[in-house]
C-alpha cells in the first residue's frame, strides 16, 4: 500500500490551501470533497506547478456512509494515509431553537462523528508510517457562542478530541495537532450565513496563512496551532476569566450583532 497523505474538504477555502502547502512540501496527496470539478481543478493546478498531481476521490463525509466510500475507494487504489487532514465541516449562524433541526445534526455528523472515525480508521497506518493527524478546529472550540451554539460545540469536541490524542500518540512518533484559525474568508461564510463584518477585523487570517502556519506547527509537533496573535488570546481568555463571564460576553455580542 502507498502511503499518501489525505486531505478533505480540499475544494476550497482552508482545505484547497492546505492541499497546496502539503504538494510544495513534496507529500503525495489524495483530496477529496463533494465536488468534483473543483477537485480536479486543484488538483491540475499543482500539476501544472511542476509538483505531483494529488489523486482525486469525490465523496460526501456527511453521508453516514461516507467515510466508509472514501476509505473503500483510497483501498481499492492501494492507498493508505500516513497523515490525515481533516478539514470539512460546516457552521450555521442562529440561535439553536431557530435552526433547522436536521441541518443541525448534519453539522455534528460531519464535524465531529466524520472527523472522527477518519481520525480512528487509518490508526495503524499512521503509527506504522510515524505520520500524523491535522484537525482543523477553531477558536470557536474555546468560547461557548450564543448565536452559533451547535458549531462552537462541535469545534470544542475537535480540540478536545486532538489534545487527548496527541497525548495518546505522541510515544508511538505520532503528530496530532489541532489547528485554530479564526475567521477567514471564505466560503464557509455563505453556508453559515455570516454577514460581512461579524466578526472583528484583527481576528482575519487568509486561508493561505493558516495553511502554512497550520501546517509548520503540525510538523513541529504542536499540540494547538492558532494562527495570529489575537486568535491566541481568544483561546486563553477562557481560561483567564471566569466561564460565567464569558458566556456573558458572548451573549451580549450575539444579542448586539443580530439587531444590526
């Protein structure tokens, strides 16, 4: 079996610069999404770079049968990750009441019961290889959000999730980080109905910058990489100030902003 690493949710935004920075580095790639047309798009790109072109597998990690597609399909192609990169996920923005509630529990598939059987399936591989396991989190994963509770929830699963496995395998040679990114614009924003200016603007990152400082601390053996210096702070207020505070804050935020 080829070793590769294994991006998804490659298509666009973070994932499509991840999948960037891990062909300039020289890794072999297979990346995958739902859409195909944008896969491949990538994928000629690099190609045309000079650099090996990453092997495309469409498939929809929400789907309950998703992961199991994709794992199938890197089988059948004699593939097997060395290191996973988990990157597709999605947000909403309302107050949990308000949502949908399928969409809601489609955000949890995929968010955390997706991310989390690709970060458990290929185990053996990744120890057997010394390679790793790159969550993308947020610092929504640090601060319950009124406005956004189910994404916050879900992105503090991720976290948690990444620490307590990075401690597990860190003695087998194994990375496990948690990137952090805050904002970035992205696609992501439409889906989750953000509108421009939600959050401050301090908070941005290009999705090229978190790539590369995502992928540099991954490398490094970090166990959280949040990229820029005010993200950082986000991710420490928690343990700064009180939780009742916190939620205060956040709470006072959602009800200022959803009036604007």
């Amino acid at each position: 079996m080829q070793p590769v690493c294994l991006i998804t949710g490659a298509s666009v935004g973070i994932g499509a610069a991840l999948t960037r920075v891990f062909a300039a580095h020289g890794h072999a790639l297979v990346i995958s999404a739902r859409r195909a047309a944008q896969l491949d798009a990538l994928a000629d790109e690099i190609a045309a770079a000079g650099l090996a072109r990453p092997q495309v597998i469409v498939a929809d990690l929400g789907a309950p049968d998703g992961p199991l597609q994709l794992a199938q399909a890197m089988q059948a192609a004699g593939l097997e990750p060395s290191i996973v990169v988990n990157n597709a996920g999605f947000g909403l923005l309302g107050e949990a009441a308000n949502l949908d509630r399928a969409q809601q529990l489609a955000m949890i598939d995929l968010n955390i019961r997706a991310l989390t059987e690709l970060s458990l399936r290929w185990l053996d591989s990744v120890k057997r290889h010394r390679g790793g396991i790159l969550n993308v989190a947020s610092i929504a994963g640090f601060l319950p959000a009124p406005g956004m509770a189910v994404y916050h929830a879900s992105k503090a699963y991720v976290v948690s999730f990444s620490e307590a496995l990075h401690a597990e395998l860190k003695a087998d040679g194994v990375r496990v980080c948690a990137l952090c990114p805050g904002p970035v614009a992205t696609e992501f924003f439409q889906r989750a109905g953000l509108p421009q200016g939600y959050f401050p603007s301090y908070l941005y990152r290009s999705a090229e910058r978190v790539a590369r400082q995502g992928y540099e601390g991954f490398m490094a053996g970090h166990r959280v990489v949040a990229p820029g210096g005010p993200n950082r702070i986000m991710t420490l207020l928690p343990r700064l100030l009180p939780r009742r505070l916190m939620l205060a804050i956040m709470q006072r935020r959602w009800q200022r902003k959803r009036w604007t």
